[in-house]
C-alpha cells in the first residue's frame, strides 16, 4: 500500500492465472499437469494432482469447460479420489496410492461449483465412510482400502498418518456444511445433493 511498485505487482497478479491455465492444460488428457519443465530441466514424471485442479476450479481461473472436463477426467474409485494420479511405481503409500480428506473436501467444492453430481457423491461418501472406519478424522488413507496402514513390505503405508488431524477435521465440517446442507461463504444456502444420497443421509425424512 502506497508502493510505487504496487501497479507492477497488481498487472502481474492479473497476468499470472492467464499463464496457469494456458501453460499446466494438457489438451491430449483432458487435465492440468501439476508441474510443467524446460529443456534444460525436464520432469521426468507426468503427473496430476486433485488439490491443485481443484484450486483452478474454486478460484474461477479454469474456464468452464475446461474445469468440467477436467474434473470428469480425473479418476475416481468407489473408495474416494487419489491426491496424485497416476501413481508412481516403487514409492511407498503417502501421497502415492493415498486419498486425503481434506483434498477430498476440496474436490467437493470443486463438483459443487460445475454440478459434478457422481464426484460430489463420491468425495461425500468417501470423507464419511474414512472416518467412520478409522473412528478419527485421520490425516490419510491407502487409496482402494481406505485403510489407516496397509503392509506392502517395503511400500507399505501411509508411512506418516495421525488422528483427529485438523484439516481432516476442518474438512469433515465443510462437507457437513456446504456439501450436505448447502451453507455458502457469503450466507447463502444452496444444497446440491445428489438424489442416490438423500436415504443414507436422510432416511425417508423430508
């Protein structure tokens, strides 16, 4: 405030999520890469992640299509959604071969905001049935058993992992929130459930 460099800085805020949604779309998969290289320095691994799509998707800089498509593309098992896709072979469960809670909230968002109806069922499904199975809001989970610990010899994992984690947490009440009951940031109420979830949530009650 009141910096002579203050313009520069605000012309480059504006220009830097053109930049993101331009260079990270991968037209060929649908997807945003999570890390672009250059000649010089080459990513070896071709790589996507689910909180990072959906931050460009919450923030508006996807454009409507694209944040659609990309979202579609993006895999998804009956367990819950991988933070990373795909997995890297020869890398122990953590972020590999994992679901994270507090991801899976951010993705929710994401599904809420271009009416993704499976995924917001899914991610509601699989934030629910994770800490139901652990007892806890833990911090994540191996990605086809939603187990806390899978033994996998020298893979095995999650290799770091705790209870009552705060974000966990934090995302468990935002899916209560707004994922169930529609409560929005700004006051409004606009629940978007899916119909297949109505009975488990609700029973027969209206």
């Amino acid at each position: 405030r009141g910096d002579a460099r203050a313009k520069g800085y605000a012309g480059q805020a504006q220009a830097l999520p053109m930049q993101i949604e331009r260079r990270f779309w991968r037209e060929d998969r649908g997807l945003y890469m999570s890390y672009i290289g250059t000649a010089a320095h080459p990513v070896p691994f071709e790589g996507y992640d689910l909180l990072g799509l959906s931050l460009l998707i919450e923030s508006g800089i996807a454009p409507e299509a694209r944040a659609r498509r990309a979202l579609g593309t993006y895999p998804m098992l009956d367990s819950g959604s991988p933070v990373i896709w795909p997995q890297q072979p020869g890398i122990a469960i953590y972020h590999n071969r994992a679901i994270w809670p507090f991801v899976s909230a951010y993705s929710l968002r994401a599904a809420r905001r271009v009416d993704d109806a499976g995924r917001i069922e899914r991610e509601i499904r699989s934030i629910l049935r994770g800490a139901a199975l652990a007892g806890s809001n833990m911090e994540n989970y191996e990605l086809v058993t939603q187990a806390v610990h899978v033994d996998d010899g020298a893979l095995s994992g999650p290799v770091v992992n705790s209870p009552r984690q705060l974000w966990s947490v934090a995302g468990y009440l935002q899916m209560v929130m707004e994922g169930v009951f529609g409560l929005e940031t700004d006051g409004t109420v606009a629940p978007k459930i899916p119909v297949a979830l109505v009975p488990d949530l609700f029973g027969d009650r209206q």
